[in-house]
C-alpha cells in the first residue's frame, strides 16, 4: 500500500497547475487579441482618429459683364427711324421749348447705336439761318450713350433748348434768336429724322 503524501505537497501541486492555467489563459488572450488587431477589455473597437473631407468651394457664378455677344454690329441706317416732334407748336416768350427724341429698330436683328451728344444731331434752322445744334457746345471727349436695340424696340429721349443761339466752336456773344417759324431736325447713325416746325412767340 502506497504511503500517502504531506498536504502541503499537495497543495503545492495544485498551485502549479493553476499558475500554469493562467499563463495559458493569458497566451491566448494575447494571441486573440494580435489575430483581431486589438481591442479594449470590453470588446470595443478603439476609436480611430476622425478624417475630414475638404469639399473644394464652388465655383463663383459668372457677373454679367457690359461685353455684348458676338455677332451684334452697328444698326445699318435703313434700320433706324428717327422721329423729332416739339413738345407744343408754340412756345410764348419766355418758355424754352422742349422736343422728344426716339430711335427705332426697324430691323429684324439687334443692332449698336450710339446716341451720346457727339454722335446724334439736333439742329434748329429759321428759314436758311442755322440757329442752334447741341453740338456745337458738346464736349469733345463726351460720354457715349450706347444703345443696343432689338428688333421693334424705341429708345425715347427728350430735349431742352434755352432759346440762345449757338455757332460750332460754342461762340459766345450772338444775338437772341426772335419770334417766327423754326424747324427741328434730328439724325444719328446715318438716319435722319423728318423735320419737326414750331414757333416761338
């Protein structure tokens, strides 16, 4: 019959067993944890760092520019009717007259006129004595008025004369026109318009 053992051989057996289940325990802990790319002691993934996306900003919308489409030329003058019509058929003493000016496109495109002081001419003419023109004391370098008309489309404007007499070159010191019949004319871009009476009282 076998002699039976001390306790503490015993209980020093069985603490080397659990020591050695423990480091199995931990090995295979440490090998899941490598095959799974790691995790924390819950189970959760770790947080990955955040990435942004820059959307590039978009593209800025096109500004309307005072360039105008290709194509559109200068208003041939057969295209163009003008009318001059004075305001009353007579000014008494005193009262400037006033006219209205239009331009129209009787084409069938859109066409460029340019109707600032330097390009359009009204003249004012008393039997054959040339009395006024809003050229003759127009600025060289003034402003163009460029029109750009569609087919049908007027352009109106109206027109003030201070009942003084003016002569190109703006000479000062001429005499004041009188009473009597006057006649108003009015072209631009090689139109001209039919002549438009009145009379200053």
């Amino acid at each position: 019959m076998a002699r039976r053992l001390p306790a503490r051989v015993y209980w020093v057996r069985r603490a080397f067993v659990l020591v050695v289940l423990a480091l199995v325990v931990t090995l295979v802990v440490v090998l899941v944890r490598a095959i799974t790319g790691g995790s924390d002691d819950n189970g959760a993934v770790p947080p990955q760092p955040l990435t942004t996306t820059t959307e590039p900003p978009p593209s800025p919308s096109t500004s309307p520019t005072s360039t105008l489409p290709g194509g559109i030329t200068d208003c041939p003058a057969g295209d163009l009717a003008l009318t001059v019509v004075a305001d009353a058929p007579t000014f008494a003493a005193g009262v400037s007259p006033t006219f209205t000016l239009t331009i129209t496109n009787k084409g069938a495109t859109s066409c460029l006129v340019d109707a600032g002081d330097t390009h359009r001419s009204v003249v004012l003419t008393s039997g054959t004595d040339r009395v006024w023109s809003n050229q003759d004391c127009a600025p060289a370098d003034a402003d163009p008025r460029t029109l750009l008309l569609a087919p049908g489309m007027t352009d109106t404007t109206s027109l003030a004369w201070n009942r003084e007499r003016s002569a190109p070159g703006c000479t000062a010191g001429l005499p004041t026109p009188g009473a009597g019949t006057y006649v108003a004319t009015f072209a631009v871009g090689g139109a001209q318009a039919a002549p438009a009476p009145f009379v200053l009282g």
